[in-house]
C-alpha cells in the first residue's frame, strides 16, 4: 500500500516541476481569492463528498461538469485479496481540454471506511496537482512527504503465506413478529477465492433459510422456504482479449421445486477491450455449454421428477462509463440443446445521462422471453397458500420491468459548504433525516 502511494506521490511531483511559465509566482498571493480557485467535478459514487470538501478546501467544487475545469470521474472494481481498486480519471475540459490524466488506488480488505476515504482524498489532491499548478493558489500549495519505514514494505508475493488465498465467511439470523404472525430467517456464505493475472479460482456456498407463521380466522398458517447452492469457477487468462474456463454447481430450491440440482461444463469469453480498461469501457461475449440435473422435490408440468439436459448460453454484454454518463447493456439466450423451442432470452439495459446542465436522465429495464422453466409443478400441485406466500414458481411466457427517472438540478455552481447539523449534509451520498 505504501510503495503505492510513493508512486503516486512521484506523479504529482513531476508535473509541478514543468508547470508552465504562466503559472503565479509562489511569493505572488496578494491578489489570490476563492474565486480563482480551480473548478472541480467530482463524479465517485463510493466517495464520502463531505470529507473531501473538508480534506481539500483549495477547489471549488461544482454541480455540473460543464461549469468545470476538471472533471475527476471515479471507477472502481473489486481486487482478489477482497479490497477495490479506485480509478482516478482527470479530464481536462475549457483551458485545461488537452489533458488526461489517471491515477489507481488500492485498498486493504480490511481497511476501514475511514483508511479507504483518505485513500481516495490523497490520490484525488495528487492528480488535482497538475492542474492546481496552472491557477494563481499555486502559491499557497506546500508539498510534504511523510517517509517509508523498512517495516511499512509491501510483502513480495512470494512471500505470501496464504498463497494469494482471500477467505471469507458471514452468518446473520433475524427474528420478528407481533401478535398474528412471526417470521424468522437464516443467512449465511462461505467464499474462496485465489486470483491471479493468469489464473483466478472462485468457490461459494450459500445458505437461505426463512420461516413464517400466519394466524389466520380459522386456522395457522406457516411456511418454510429454502435456497441452499454451491459453486466453482476457474478461469485461465489467454491474452489480453481472451478468458477459458470452467464452472460447477449444485443448488436445492423450495421456490424453483428443485430437490437438488448439478450443473458442469466449459466457458469462453472475447473481451473485444482490453481486459485492463474494463473500469472504463468493456464489450464482452461469452459462451457457455455443459450437462444438468434435475431431480424435483414434485411431478413437474412435463410430468417428470428427474431429467438430465444438455444446454447451453450465449452472452454479450456491454458497459461504458463516461464524462457524460453510464450505458449498459447486455443480451442473454439460453436453450437445451436437444429441444431449442425450450429457452429464455433476456434484455437488459440501464443509462444514466447528463442532458443538459443540472438536468439527468436514468432508465433501468429488462424484458425476458421465458420457455424453459422445465421444473415448475403442475397446476394441483400448487395451492393457494403456495401462491400468496410465493413458495412455488409460477408459470410464465414473458417478464419485464421498467424504471425512468429524471432529475433537474439549478442555482448556485458551486458546492463547498459542510453543514451536518440536524442530520443534513450530504457526505457519503446520503440525504438529511426526516422532516418533522
């Protein structure tokens, strides 16, 4: 982690060192106001925006990217030893147009909120530096460097004991009720992971358990309901564009009538980016073929209790994140190979657009064409407490959802103020309590 931060420490340095002619004189401050201040679009979702605004007070921070001068656009993706890695994007728009900067910052699994936000401010003041140097506070900016101790090395990976190896396990129960009814659940994972720029190995098991009791007028009501799966993925990097692989699993399910499930078989992938700009832009299609089986807890609409099916799946995906939004999309067909009239094709779309100034965009929807729900029970097999409590699946041809909404935002540019007084404030992406 601290070998990170010295590279970026080195990359802030050199631009101030070539910072043009033009830039103000470090003793020149006498004339230096708030409104020369550089004029910053911080768009990071994961971001605490009230302690960056009181960790760099030397920006002004704006509303909409097209009143600033830089806009620093935040991806992030998850790392194999369970930390994320943070993409700093600095583009340069009105006089600073012509630059493009970027800086990565890697957080610890077992860092806290408050180690992952001061990660995130430190490497946001490193890259600002560049464009800070331009502007007439380049006076009133000091460079320190705190030193890295022997101990404070990052460990070589053949050093690692764990043999990159990142295990994680949770449980978590809940109980609720009042007079008439009562519901009680069980949750709980067990996950492995080893990954490496050449291999990444992936296991899981997961447990849903959840019981509910209904006193009704003349009788009691209770149900339980269970989702228990296990799975396997291993994945061999083939180049920059290519991924091969293989995936198991096994899964029992009260609501998909699904007494125990197994599922094998190979993957392929073609990422037609790079995989390294996956955090920016990413168009993949992905190909799966492999053998289940089924044994059913009931006599299904096929009139079956066990079957074993060859299928497979094809998958294109895409998503771009981008100054002036997010798009995403993805298309997905699976079949049984003995009978292709037997499949489901998915639709799924989301985009996030800044129209205008303070004016946004969002829409989120997926359709689906469904023929393959092989495992759902015939019609007597499924009672009326079934269907209210959602313990069986029900038939269908077709599913769909849809969510639009729009946002206009207008006043003031500028965003600088921190006032969390009665639950105000805004740091974190949260909003303020109730009102009365």
């Amino acid at each position: 982690m601290k070998e990170t931060h010295w590279a970026l420490a080195c990359l802030a340095l050199v631009p101030l060192a070539v910072a043009p002619a033009a830039a103000q004189e470090p003793g020149d401050t006498a004339s230096v106001g708030p409104e020369q201040a550089l004029r910053v679009f911080l768009d990071c979702q994961p971001c605490d925006f009230d302690h960056f605004r009181r960790e760099v007070p030397y920006v002004n921070y704006v509303r909409d990217r097209l009143d600033a001068q830089v806009h620093v656009l935040v991806t992030t993706r998850g790392t194999a030893s369970g930390g994320r890695e943070f993409t700093f994007a600095f583009i340069g728009l009105q006089e600073f147009q012509a630059r493009q900067d970027a800086l990565i910052w890697i957080s610890a699994q077992g860092d806290t909120q408050d180690d992952v936000r001061d990660g995130q401010v430190r490497t946001f003041q490193l890259g600002l530096m560049r464009y800070v140097a331009d502007t007439p506070l380049a006076g009133l900016i000091s460079i320190g460097f705190e030193g890295l101790d022997e101990a404070e090395q990052v460990v070589s990976p053949e050093d690692d004991p764990w043999d990159f190896w990142v295990f994680d396990i949770g449980v978590s129960g809940a109980f609720e009720g009042e007079e008439r009814q009562s519901e009680a659940s069980l949750d709980g994972s067990i996950e492995a992971s080893r990954v490496t720029e050449d291999l990444k190995i992936e296991l899981e098991t997961e447990v849903e358990w959840n019981h509910e009791s209904f006193e009704l007028s003349d009788r009691t009501e209770k149900s339980t309901t269970r989702d228990y799966s296990s799975g396997a993925l291993v994945v061999w990097s083939v180049g920059p564009h290519w991924s091969v692989g293989a995936e198991a699993s096994a899964r029992t399910s009260t609501l998909d009538n699904q007494d125990l499930t197994l599922r094998a078989g190979p993957a392929v992938e073609y990422s037609f980016y790079p995989y390294g700009e996956s955090t920016r832009r990413q168009i993949t299609l992905q190909y799966r073929v492999g053998f289940a089986s089924y044994d059913y807890e009931v006599l299904t609409l096929f009139d079956r209790t066990e079957e074993t099916r060859a299928e497979h799946n094809l998958d294109l995906s895409a998503d771009f994140t981008q100054p002036w939004g997010e798009l995403g999309g993805s298309l997905e067909v699976e079949m049984f190979l003995d009978d292709p009239a037997q499949h489901r094709i998915d639709l799924f779309s989301n985009l996030e657009l800044r129209i205008t100034r303070g004016l946004s965009l969002d829409i989120r929807g997926n359709v689906a064409r469904v023929k393959n729900q092989i495992y759902v029970p015939r019609d007597e097999d499924i009672s009326d407490e079934d269907v209210l409590l959602e313990r069986r699946r029900l038939g269908t041809d077709y599913e769909f959802e849809l969510e639009v909404g729009i946002s206009f935002t207008f006043g003031s540019i500028f965003n600088n103020v921190v006032n969390p007084r009665l639950g105000g404030g805004g740091g974190g992406g949260g909003g303020g309590g109730d009102f009365f």
